[in-house]
C-alpha cells in the first residue's frame, strides 16, 4: 500500500481524498495556488507545496509543478480527483515515468475515452448501445446535410473533444445544419483547440443515467449501480440521485452486466462512469468519465463502498474485496450541488464567506471546505458545497433534504441553495418525473414568478 499521496486538486474534492487516505493511514500532501493558501484542503493535509500563482494553467493544472511537488515530498502516488488534470493522459503517463503511480486508469483508456468519436467507436465494439449518429467524425458541412438526412431532425453536432456541456450545437431542420456545423466546430476549436465534430440524432426527453464501475488489476469488474443526473442547466448537472426513479432492479442489472461485460473486454482499470441517455426503455451511450465523478457520494450513501479508497486499493494492486453480489443497494440518497452564485441570475458571487452553518443529523453528509472566514475566489469552478441526504426510501430522502436545506447557512458569497429548496416542492421532482430538459423549464417559469 502507498504511505503518501498527493492530491493533485483543490477544494471539497481534496478534502474528500485526504479523508480517505486518513481512514487508511496514508499521509497527504496538498498542492495549492497562492489563492488557496488558507484552504482547508491546505490546512488538514500532513504537509502542502504552493505550485503557482492564482491561475489553473499556472498552478492546478502545471504538470511539472505538480509532478516536482510529489518528488520534492516523496510522494508515492498522485489522485487528481476530477477537472484539472485528472482526464489528462500525458500526465499519467509522465508521472509513471518519475516512479509514481497515478490513481486512475491507464494513459491509453484516458486517451481513448477522450475523444469522444473514438470511445463511441468502442462502445460500439463492445457491444453498449449508442444514440444512433454519424459513423465517426463529419468533415464538412455536405456531410453534415448527408447525415442529417440520413438519421432524421433533429440533430445534435457534437465537439469529439468536448466536455462539461461546451461545443454543442442543435440543428432542427436541414436548413439549421450548415450554420449549427460551423457554430459547432467554429467554439469547439477555440474552447477545446481541436475542432473535430460529430454528429448524433438529438433524442426529445431523454433521462441522464450513469453506471458507476470498480475494475481491479486481477481481472474483477463489478458496477453499483446506477445514478440519475437528469436535472441539468446548459447541459450541466445540478442535483442528482440514486437510484434512478425510472429504472428497476431487472433492469439495473441489465445495463449493469452490459457495462461489466464491456469493460472486461477493454481491458478497464480502476472507477470509471459510463454515461447513458435514457428513453423509452432504451439506454443510447453518450460518454465515459474515466475519473471519480462528483456525484460520487450519493452511490457511497446508498452501497456503502468507499469509492476512493477501492481507487487507492485498486491503483496499488489490490484485489477488490468484495463481489457483485455483496454489493447491496439500501435506500435513497440525492446530492445537491451548491454553488458560489445567484439563485435566478447564476451569475458567479466569488467572496469572503462571513458565517457558515451545516446542517447535520442522520442521513446527511456535507463534502465542501467551507468555513466562516473562508474566501471563494474567482478564479476557480463555482461550486462550493455538496449536501448528500440519504434516507431508507426516497420519500425519507426528500423530507432529510428538505430539513437539510432549511438548516444551512453560507453568508458573505449568494449560493444556489434556494435554487435547491424550490426544487425539492416542486410536484414533479417530488414524483421523480422529470427529463434532462425540465430544469431548464423550471428555471425559467421560476425567474418570470420572481421579476
Ligand atoms: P459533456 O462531455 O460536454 O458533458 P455529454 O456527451 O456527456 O457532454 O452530454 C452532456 C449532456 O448533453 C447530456 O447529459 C444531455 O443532457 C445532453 N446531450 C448529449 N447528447 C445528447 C443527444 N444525442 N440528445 C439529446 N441530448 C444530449
């Protein structure tokens, strides 16, 4: 087992790593910008090296600052968490070169997964169903028309190296295509610096459901089960759940063995998420994430399965130590994504936060590094706190959320948590009948109530 890792990231997500190692009695090393000098991350770790001025480019994201922090430390083994450098393949592969293992998936599952043309390929070959679409990238905006006609409108054209919701365009009509193919590769080269597009049949109300897996160096793969991550704004989630109130157990396991089966035959290592649209009874592959997620605490709330330490296990050679079948799923757990800005406007509200109330009792569990006289700076993702509620059933769930809603305080920066507590009233949300397109609606009808 490794005695230290560094933990390659800031925010709730360190902290949530360094929590790990300590249950497991390795030593942490926190990386920092000048920012996040006073962070929490920064504060609880055994010992911490600034890598770089406020900037991600200049700090979190600095490969060789980070990889000459964990010499300098004597680091045995890196965890990036997600975002920053966790889904980059040079960098896994430049820190093995150095002696140090990376806490994730091999360099060349990274690589493939990210390239999004290239990971549809080999869902494909592995047998997972994809939304039906252009056979790899589309070159021109002729193709493009072609495709159009051949798969019907409307149509999504979609970044091959996109991420986090950016570089998508919809066309509904042949006469849209041409434009949306140029809009599409046009923000897909200046936000992703590789303009390469793909295109596939924009499904109208489809569910966003995700397989989470666990894949060990002896050949073990298992899934627990699955998350609902439907409700999204611009194509981001904001509140998510466990189990999917539209699936069953039959066909949980269904999708579950269908995934198992496919990362045997890759050849998978570690915890990956393999993302799916949802309609009509039908799973339409769309991406896999070959990091921890964010939403991974509500799968921990409901299977009792430390995900990061089976990463720290799995990435040291360990064998799982359980089975698929000792893996049980008990009640319901929902995650709310709290974020550092207005409830109607979403505009970023970074500061100095003044006073901090959690809530707490049973069921609710709270990942962030907030404290009272804590800063948000600009310069980083907005998201601040996650509040995971987890009850026996998903009616309990809804009414620990609410109570946990009601009971948490953040002064000095505007969150979204009253975002969260119109949601959870909502009679949609409260009978689980909602798509990936609802939030949006909601939203909206919202803002015009409050103007
Ligand atoms: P990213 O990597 O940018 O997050 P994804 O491919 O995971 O991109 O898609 C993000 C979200 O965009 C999905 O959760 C869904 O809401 C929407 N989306 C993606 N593909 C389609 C599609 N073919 N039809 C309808 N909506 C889609």
């Amino acid at each position: 087992m490794f005695e230290k890792i560094l933990i390659a990231n800031r925010g709730e997500i360190a902290l949530r790593i360094l929590r790990a190692c300590r249950d497991m009695g390795i030593k942490t090393v926190a990386v920092h910008s000048t920012a996040d000098a006073e962070a929490m991350h920064v504060r609880l770790a055994d010992e911490s090296v600034c890598i770089g001025p406020p900037s991600s480019a200049d700090s979190y994201l600095n490969k060789a600052a980070v990889i000459s922090a964990a010499m300098v430390t004597n680091a045995d083994a890196i965890h990036p968490g997600y975002g920053f450098l966790s889904e980059n393949a040079d960098f896994a592969e430049m820190i093995e070169e150095h002696g140090i293992a990376f806490i994730g998936p091999t360099p060349e599952h990274i690589r493939v997964m990210g390239d999004k043309v290239a990971a549809k390929a080999e869902a494909i070959r592995s047998g997972i169903p994809v939304v039906p679409g252009s056979d790899g990238a589309v070159e021109t905006p002729e193709d493009a028309v072609k495709v159009g006609a051949e798969i019907g409108y409307p149509v999504l054209i979609k970044a091959s190296a996109g991420g986090g919701g950016r570089g998508m365009k919809v066309a509904e009509t042949a006469d849209d295509v041409v434009e949306a193919f140029k809009v599409a590769s046009g923000e897909a080269k200046s936000v992703f610096g590789n303009g390469e597009v793909y295109i596939e049949k924009y499904l109208s109300n489809p569910r966003h459901i995700e397989v989470q897996v666990l894949a060990d160096s002896h050949g073990n793969v298992v899934h627990l089960g699955e998350r609902d991550c439907s409700l999204q704004r611009k194509h981001q989630k904001v509140l998510e759940e466990c189990p999917s109130p539209a699936l069953n157990s039959s066909e949980r396991a269904k999708i579950g063995e269908v995934v198992c089966n496919a990362m045997r035959s890759i050849g998978y290592l570690n915890a990956g998420t393999v993302e799916f649209l949802y309609e009509n009874g039908e799973f339409y592959f769309i991406e896999m994430n070959t990091r921890l997620q964010v939403e991974h605490p509500i799968t921990e709330m409901v299977t009792g399965i430390d995900l990061v330490r089976e990463q720290i296990r799995i990435a040291s050679g360990a064998e799982l130590d359980f089975t698929q079948e000792e893996i049980s799923m008990a009640g319901h757990a929902i995650e709310c994504r709290v974020n550092a800005e207005d409830p109607v406007t979403f505009t970023p509200s970074p500061g100095k936060v003044t006073g901090y109330h959690m809530p707490g009792g049973l069921g609710v569990r709270v990942d962030s590094g907030l404290f009272a006289g804590a800063s948000v700076p600009p310069y980083y993702d907005s998201m601040i706190a996650k509040l995971i509620v987890h009850g026996r059933n998903r009616n309990e769930c809804l009414m620990r959320l609410k109570r946990a809603l009601s009971e948490y305080v953040v002064e000095g920066v505007k969150t979204t948590i009253p975002l969260h507590e119109k949601l959870v009233n909502a009679p949609d949300f409260v009978d689980g009948n909602y798509d990936i397109r609802w939030l949006e609606q909601f939203v909206l009808s919202g803002s015009e109530n409050n103007s």
